[in-house]
C-alpha cells in the first residue's frame, strides 16, 4: 500500500487527467514504442492520448460534436 501512497502524494492536485490501464496486442505496443522511440511523441501517454482525440474529432461527422478544447482545457 506504500506505493499507492507515494503515487497519490506526487500527483498534481489539480490534474483533470484520470489514470486508466488497458490491454493491447504486442505488435500495436511495439509500433508505439518505435513512434516514441524516433521522436514523433515524447511518450506512449502523449500519443495514446493524441489517436484518442483524433478518434472522438473524426466522430464528429456521425454526431458527435465535441469541442477540441473539452479534451485538452482552455
């Protein structure tokens, strides 16, 4: 339980982002990590975040009319 301790006590206390876990297949992990690797994102989270908020914008033509803001803030 220490380690759950130490994690809540270095989050921001502000942060609006929510930590989640998922599982993907090896050869998707291994093309994010070769992304990440060659520089396009400076992290797995960046770029996981990036292809979710390219995904919800494109939903926008079947009626799904969410500002770009309301995932990134102000």
């Amino acid at each position: 339980m220490a380690i759950r301790q130490d994690y809540v006590r270095r989050m921001k206390p502000k942060s609006r982002m929510k930590l989640i876990s998922l599982w993907i297949p090896e050869p998707m992990l291994r093309a994010i990590d070769e992304l990440v690797e060659k520089g396009f994102f400076p992290s797995k989270s960046e770029l996981i975040r990036y292809a979710i908020a390219e995904y919800l914008r494109s939903m926008r033509g079947y009626g799904f009319n969410a500002h770009p803001r309301m995932f990134f803030g102000p």
